[in-house]
C-alpha cells in the first residue's frame, strides 16, 4: 500500500463502524434475523444521491443475470448488494479499507447474499483478478481519492472484457477555485485528487475506452444536500449516512454543498465501453 493509499483507508477507517450499524437497525426496529438489502440503503449508499443514484448508474449499464461485475472501492457494499438482487449477477468488490471490507462482508452474510457478493481488501491500482475477468465495472465516488488515475482506469479495462460497459460516478472539478474542506472523501486537499469532465474523457480514452455519456448532476446533488441538512436540524436518524462519515458529517454535507452550489465540483456520471 502507497503512502497515499494508507492516508486514504486511515481516512476511512473506523473498528467501531459495524457496531455502530448494529445499533441503528436495533433502534429503526430492523430485525437482523430478517434483514434485507433495502433495509441498509440509508446507511450503506454514502454518495451523492444515495440509493437514487446507485439505481440510476445501474441503470445505465446493459447487465443480465449472467454477467460478473466488478465495484472498485465497494464500501461497506450497499451497490455490490443492489447490483445482486436487482439483477442477479454475481458481484466482486475491492476496497483499500479493512473495516469497510469486514462490514461489507458481515452485512452481506445477514441479508443471505454471501453466494453473489464477495469482498476483498485491495487496490483499485493493482487487482488481484485475471484479465478479461468481467462483464462490467463500477466506480461510485472512489477516484477522487485516487491520484494515479492513468493506472486506475487502464487496470479497470485490464480485467474487463472486450465491449464491457463501465461506470464512473464521481465528484469532479468544474472551476479552479480551492474548495472548502473538509467533505466526504478529505480532510483536505492532500488526499483530493479531482478532474475535470474533460480530462476524464481523456484518461479513459488513453485506456481504451470509448466514454458514451457524459452526465453532470448538480441538480441531484443539491436536493440530495438540501434533504440531508434539513434532516439533520431535526436531529440524526436512527440509521443514515452520519453512522459511516462521523460526528463531523453535517460540516461535511455543508461545505460540499457549498462547493457544488458555487461551481466549483459537480457529481458526474459517465458510461464509457472497454474497446
């Protein structure tokens, strides 16, 4: 692991994450003998747009049950679980951080997908997978974090076939102003590591891809922000966001609000096809 990776999964990190989930589903009245993947959709989707989004970049990718997808940083596995019951396809996720690794897996153990899903620790640099080893790829909010991404998306189209389809939904660059910290995904800008649209087009380009949609969701955002703030004054829910991201989550929500609504960075989809 690079310096920069481990700043990143130190970043992320949290023993006390499962615990924590545990919790909220005893007090939202969620039996975990009877958990079903929607039932973690409030806390296991930390995006923008959340569960709406995760549903909309499915959406956008041409998969069938026999496929085999590939979610390079999964999380605690909220899209790799979606993935799974709405489609049926077998799903493989990577992520650099531990704790989010061992949650995504317990998780997964209780809502019974433990034979479509699994999980690994890993980088999005260096994959431990064959090549040509998938149907399909998805990235939700993970390259920001990721400053070597020339590396990242030529090992993605390593280990996809030939005419797979790619997601990226990311938060990208949109002016040059310095954005206000701390967000999600940073501290600070050590470890922001954000593009432009156009300068994805070209990174993906030079690693065989050929991108097919382009889509700025400023929109999405700012309602998803706004519904997220209001909530909050009224004070957490037993299960959100709040139990991944921490004490410091409405800080968060509020300055990456405030980035989005000055022009700064935009959360951009794009659907792109291995050539």
């Amino acid at each position: 692991m690079t310096l920069d990776e481990s700043a990143v999964a130190t970043h992320y990190g949290d023993a006390d994450l499962l615990t924590r989930i545990r919790g909220g589903l005893k007090a939202a009245g969620i039996d975990e003998k009877t958990l079903r993947p929607d039932d973690l959709a409030p806390v296991d989707e930390f995006h923008i747009g959340g569960r709406e989004a995760t549903a909309h970049a499915v959406s956008k990718l041409p998969l069938r049950q026999d496929h085999r997808v590939l979610d390079v940083g999964c999380g605690i596995g909220g899209a790799a679980r979606y993935i799974a019951t709405q489609i049926g396809c077998e799903v493989a996720g990577i992520d650099l951080t531990p704790e989010y690794i061992s949650t995504a897996k317990t998780l997964t153990d209780m809502t019974g997908l433990a034979g479509k899903v699994s999980f690994e620790v890993a980088s999005a640099l260096d994959m431990p997978f064959d090549g040509e080893a998938f149907d399909a790829a998805i990235t939700i909010h993970v390259a920001m974090n990721i400053a070597k991404r020339a590396e990242l998306y030529r090992e993605i189209a390593r280990v996809l076939k030939p005419g797979a389809a790619f997601c990226a939904y990311d938060v990208m660059r949109k002016n040059g102003e310095d954005l206000a910290f701390p967000v999600p995904w940073a501290q600070s800008a050590e470890t922001s590591h954000l593009t432009t649209p156009d300068q994805m087009r070209a990174l993906l380009d030079d690693a065989g891809f050929e991108v097919q949609e382009v889509e700025d969701r400023t929109d999405i955002a700012i309602a998803f922000f706004q519904q997220r703030l209001a909530s909050s004054e009224e004070g957490p829910p037993p299960l959100g966001v709040h139990l991944v991201i921490g004490p410091s989550a409405p800080e968060k929500f509020k300055n990456t609000m405030d980035n989005v609504q000055n022009g700064r960075i935009a959360p951009v989809q794009i659907i792109a096809r291995r050539k």
